[in-house]
C-alpha cells in the first residue's frame, strides 16, 4: 500500500504595479511551504531557480513550455489589465497581487486556488471553471469578468495549471527536495538585558536564531515555572532561510537573580537549552 505521503503547500505570489497608461512591472516568486524556490523578476525573461531542485520532476521540455506560456501570460496581462483600467477609468497609479497555488493531502484531491487582490484587497478568485467576484467586490468588477470569462482558451489553461500542472509539480519539487526540506538546523540561544530608564526595571532579552523549521518555543521560567509575564515575539526570518524569535520580560531588578530562559524546537529532541540569567548579560 501507499505510504501517506507528505508534502508541503505551493505558492506563486505576483505584484503588477501600474504607474501609468504606458509603464507597468510584474514580478514573481514561487514558495514550497516557507521555502522561496523561483523568482520571476520584471528584468528577466525567465523564470530562474533560487535552488537546485526547483525543477522538480518536469523535464526540460514540460519546463520550457511552461516559461513560455508565463512568458505570453506576462505580456497578455499587462496589456489586458491596461485595456480594463482604460475601460473603467481607474486612477494610477494601482496595483494588482495575484496569490495562485495548491496543496497535495494524502488519500484525498488537491486543493488548488487563484486569488486576485486590487489596491491590496481581494476582488475575484477562480472557482471550478470560470473567474468569480468576492461578494463585496466593486460594481465594474462585474463589467471586467464578463469580458475575461468569455476567453474559453485562457479559462481552460487555468483549469489545466490548477487541476493538473501545480500538484504534479508540487509533488515532484517536494520529492527532490526532500531531503533539504526537512532538514533540523539546531538555535542558538543567548541573553541580553537592559535598565529600564527611570525606573528599578530590567528588560531580559532571549535571544533564539537560526532553527529550523520554523516553528519554536520558549519562555522566561521562574522556580520551575513558566513566567507569566513573558512577551512573546513573532518567528522572523534570518537571511540564511532560518529562523529567528525572541522572547521578552519585564522584571523588577531584584527578582531577575534565578530566572531562566527555556528553548524547545524539533532539532532538540527533549533536551531543551536552558539559560540562567547573570548580571554578566547586562548591556
Ligand atoms: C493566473 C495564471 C493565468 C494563466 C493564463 C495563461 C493563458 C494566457 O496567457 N491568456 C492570455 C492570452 O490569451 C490568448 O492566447 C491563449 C493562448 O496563449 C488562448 O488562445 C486564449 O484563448 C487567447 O485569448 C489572455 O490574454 C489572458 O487574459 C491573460 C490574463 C489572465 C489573467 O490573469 N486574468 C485575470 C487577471 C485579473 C483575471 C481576473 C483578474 C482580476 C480582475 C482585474 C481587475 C482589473
């Protein structure tokens, strides 16, 4: 029997920017879960791999007609979108996002999606067959799609890219890159603090970077406990493709002397890093 195969969700994210009647850029990228795999840069014919494995298992060939129907697509929608701006007598400058992508489960069909934002909110999205507008969607919304469904061609090759094209290639950019993928880069963790100006405070930094995957935890601990004062900081990248998050706590200066910072992430197993504070962290 076939193993529950796991895979990671495709994204392609576009930003067309319309500066005036004449002159627009498109620019491109395409993630693998957190994982930025193409770029398709307005300066650039092509679409170029950020990794090795970014072709997946399409062969050149399958990939070569690909760059070239995102090739056709780029210069056919700047000009369409050109057209309908003239239509509806949109101001300049605007900009269009396109979110498209799909997600493979095991035993069960692909979900796949395209989303289109106009000056940052969401206005229409492919649903089955054809292009639909959100509810709250502007009246020459409407007046646009019916233009854009009767291009049988273009909605067939939605449909093919959707349906047939992103989850055969998500799988096959998963397989290749398994093994980078799920790769376990340990943190490092370390402290700083700080006075508070003006007051007897302390603010206790802990510092963890460079884990992967993303997601982490840790937490200021006192007398064995977890202190519910900690502030906890979003996981932001590094430039590197790891992680970095930081967790904060505000503290009269004399209850810092035993507390402690706790660190788990997937690449520690149960062996958790645990740092006591010292006024050595002090900066
Ligand atoms: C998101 C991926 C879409 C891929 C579409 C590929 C097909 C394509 O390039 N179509 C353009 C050229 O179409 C001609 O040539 C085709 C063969 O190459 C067929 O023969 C087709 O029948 C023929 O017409 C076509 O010009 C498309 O219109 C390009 C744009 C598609 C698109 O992105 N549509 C879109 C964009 C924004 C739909 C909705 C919105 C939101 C509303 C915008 C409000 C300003």
């Amino acid at each position: 029997s076939d193993a529950p195969q796991r895979t990671l969700p495709l994204h392609c994210l576009q930003i067309s920017s319309f500066t005036n009647r004449s002159w627009s850029r498109t620019d491109g990228s395409t993630w693998l879960g957190d994982v930025q795999i193409h770029t398709w840069s307005h300066d650039s014919d092509i679409i170029r791999y950020l990794k090795p494995w970014a072709g997946g298992t399409f062969t050149d060939q399958q990939w070569e007609q690909l760059q070239h129907l995102f090739r056709v697509y780029r210069s056919s929608f700047s000009r369409d979108m050109q057209e309908f701006a003239r239509i509806v007598q949109a101001d300049y400058p605007f900009e269009l996002q396109l979110f498209a992508g799909c997600e493979v489960h095991p035993g069960s069909i692909p979900e796949s999606f395209i989303h289109v934002a106009f000056q940052g909110s969401s206005i229409v999205h492919f649903q089955g067959t054809s292009w639909v507008a959100v509810p709250d969607a502007p009246q020459w919304v409407g007046k646009i799609l019916q233009v854009l469904n009767h291009d049988l061609g273009t909605r067939a090759t939605v449909q093919w890219l959707l349906n047939d094209t992103c989850p055969q290639f998500a799988r096959g950019v998963f397989e290749a890159g398994k093994s980078e993928l799920e790769k376990q880069v340990k943190p490092e963790a370390w402290l700083t603090g700080a006075r508070t100006p003006g007051s007897d405070h302390l603010l206790l930094v802990c510092h963890v970077s460079g884990f992967y995957p993303k997601p982490a935890w840790a937490m200021w601990m006192w007398g064995g406990q977890e202190h519910p004062d900690t502030q906890q900081g979003d996981t932001v990248p590094n430039t590197d493709g790891t992680w970095y998050l930081r967790v904060t706590l505000d503290v009269a200066a004399e209850q810092a002397a035993g507390l402690a910072c706790r660190v788990n992430h997937s690449s520690l197993g149960d062996q958790d890093i645990i740092l006591h504070w010292g006024e050595k962290d002090l900066v």
